[in-house]
C-alpha cells in the first residue's frame, strides 16, 4: 500500500511482522555536504536487508529526498536519522525540530519552492508515515520491501 498511514497503523502492523533491529540513530548537521553520509550508510542497511542493487538505490533516492527536504525548510542545526534492518525490509525515518507543516495544505503540484519531493518518495517506497504540525517538526517514516523475496 503506498501512500500516507497513521503512525499507529504502520507501528504496529509493520514491526511486529517483520522483526525490525534495534536502531541505527545518526545525527546530521542540516548542510549539503552531509546528504552523502545519509546515502552511505543506506547503501549498508540494503545490503544488511539483502536488497537488491535497484531496491537500494530507490531507497538511497527517498531518502536523499527526504533530507533535502529537511535541509531546504526546516531550518534546524542538526536533524536526526533511525535506521532500521529486517530480512527484505528496512524502514527510515527522518526527525527535524524545526517549525513543521500543515501536511493538509501540501498540493503534490510543483512550484518555485519545489513540491515533488513527498510525491518522489511515495513512489519509491511503500509506506510512508508523516507526522508534523505547524511549529512542533516533522517526522517521516519511509518502510520499504524488498522487491524480490528470497
């Protein structure tokens, strides 16, 4: 199912099924020059989840877009990123303390600020989780499977 989820839903469905690992909490400065290390490490949590090559690189895609996103808006020093592991799956999520968003007023259409970057990921992932309020962050949970199971 791709598309936007309550955050109980996809908790508790998704990580009771598959088994998640503990985390693998990273903590980014908000500048450009960091979004390689968010790549690198999802190159190795593919490869932990034993993805194929395409399915590690949608998932390095997402969340390339996922921090730029946080880099371009959120206004934030530092944000963070949780890894998570299982066989076939691995799920993402990104948190900012910045101001946040009314996730309502999103139009999925592009403008001089941008506008594919949430659409870009719902399309490479399959589920996603948004979780933020105008003046309180944002939290983005991106769940992906592998493609084909071994």
């Amino acid at each position: 199912m791709k598309g936007l989820m309550s955050r109980e839903t996809a908790e508790t469905e998704r990580k009771e099924k598959i088994g998640f690992s503990e985390p693998i909490v990273l903590r980014i400065p908000s500048r450009s020059e960091y979004v390689l290390l968010a790549r690198l490490v999802v190159a190795q949590v593919g490869q932990l989840a034993e993805f194929e090559p395409e399915d590690i690189y949608d998932v390095k895609l997402a969340v390339t877009e996922a921090v730029t996103n946080v880099i371009r808006h959120a206004a934030v020093e530092h944000f963070d990123i949780e890894y998570r592991v299982a066989r076939q799956a691995v799920e993402i999520t990104v948190t900012d303390a910045g101001g946040g968003f009314d996730a309502n007023e999103l139009t999925h259409a592009p403008d001089e600020q941008g506008g594919f970057g949430l659409a870009v990921i719902q399309n490479l992932v399959d589920e996603v989780v948004l979780d933020t309020a105008s003046g309180g962050g944002t939290r983005l949970k991106m769940i992906r499977h592998a493609t084909t199971l071994v």
